[in-house]
C-alpha cells in the first residue's frame, strides 16, 4: 500500500510569489490533515478535511493560506503571496476514521518551503 | 492553550540499554496518544498508540499511559543505535482531529 505522498520536496521561492504545495493522502482515507514545523518549534496543525469537506481549519495562520480537496482525494494549499515566517516543513497526514473517533495519522515526507 | 511538553534532550544511551522518555501534556480530556519517530530530514513514522491507561507493549516498545497523572511514556529496551532519531509525543482529545505534537526529544544511542 503506497504511503502519503506530497509534492515538491523543496521549493524555494521569493516573498510575495505564489506557492501550490500537494498531497495525496494513502487511498481510502477519508481524513487529510496538514500541519506545519517552523524552525526550532513544534510540528502545528493547520487544517482537516473530511472526504472534500473543511472540517477544521482553525489552525490556519491567515487569509494568506488556502487550502481545497477537490472530490475528496488529493489535496492542495496555496500561499500567496508568501511572506518569510511561511518558511518552514509543510506536512500531510491521512487518517481513516471509525465512529467519529481519531485514528492513526500517518504522515507524507514533507515540503521543505524557504522563503527568501 | 492545550499543550505537550517533552525533554528536549539529548537523551543519550548506551546500546542494549533502556530507553526513556516522557511526555506531559494538559488537556485531561485528551482520548489517545501517539508516539512517532522522526529520522532527521524524514517524516514522522507512527511507531506506538495507546488509549487506556497502564502498559501497551509492541516488540521492544513499550508505551505507558497514567491520565490520571497526565503522563505518557516510551521505553525502548535493548537499544540500538538505529533507534537513534527525534520521538515525538502527540495527543488528541475532543471534538476535533488534530494532533497536538510535543518539541521531541532526540535520542542517541551509542555503540
């Protein structure tokens, strides 16, 4: 069975462009998650989607960030324009879900995003 | 503000030694825990759940949870220094999905 996987592995790009980071949760999970690791600070949660809903997204920094799960598979989070605190590893995770309760989360590689 | 507090380390073993490490965290609502390894520049990797109270064993894991206490743990025995990588503790509790991941402590486990 194929694990998370996310796409870019790096990117790197100037304040103020555009960035579309990707993921595409193991097949049959339902629950997508991203979350973000800044340097020298906890892996934070950002959103949840269930199937193609926002469930969540209390954890998004601002206005900046967008992200969407057309049809309920991959996912994608824009930022734009990005700004140097967005700098940081962008992770993904996928869950199934029994009876409305957490299950386990198991994590993509992660984007690494500078910000230059 | 729910939070998870974990030694940051490094904690530094000898091989074939225990290993142990500890979490807190502060929502006493919280349901399941979760510890995952980190190998640097990689993801986190589920290693061990555990959702009751008392010992949950996997091989040579062994995580241990007191609510009461609000304390989670890990042991790892007869260590290896392929076990040498960030563990990180992360709860979920409520309503919502997310997990709540501690800073991670960085274990060393030398030959």
């Amino acid at each position: 069975e194929a694990g998370v996987t996310q796409f870019p592995s790096h990117s790197v790009i100037e304040k103020g462009q555009t960035v579309t980071l990707r993921c595409d949760p193991i097949s049959g999970h339902d629950n997508l998650y991203w979350y973000r690791r800044v340097m020298g600070k906890e892996i934070k949660f950002l959103l949840h989607f269930v199937k193609e809903s926002k469930q969540d997204e209390s954890g998004m920094p601002n206005n900046r960030f967008l992200a969407e799960r057309t049809g309920g598979t991959y996912s994608t989070l824009k930022v734009q324009p990005a700004e140097l605190e967005d700098s940081g590893v962008y992770f993904c995770a996928s869950s199934q879900d029994f009876g409305g309760n957490v299950y386990e989360q198991y994590f993509g590689p992660g984007t690494r995003l500078t910000v230059t | 503000q729910k939070e998870v507090e974990q030694n940051s380390g490094p904690l530094s073993v000898p091989e074939g030694a225990i290993a142990s490490l500890n979490c807190t965290y502060s929502d006493r609502g919280s349901q399941s825990f979760f510890w995952y390894r980190q190998y640097s520049g990689k993801s986190p990797e589920l290693i061990m759940s555990i959702y009751s109270n008392g010992d949950k064993e996997d091989g040579r894991f062994t995580a241990q949870l007191n609510k009461a206490s609000q304390y989670v743990s890990l042991l790892i025995r007869d260590s290896q220094p392929s076990d040498s990588a960030t563990y990180l503790c992360a709860v979920h509790g409520g309503s919502q999905g997310n997990l709540i991941f501690g800073k991670g402590t960085k274990l060393s486990v030398k030959p």
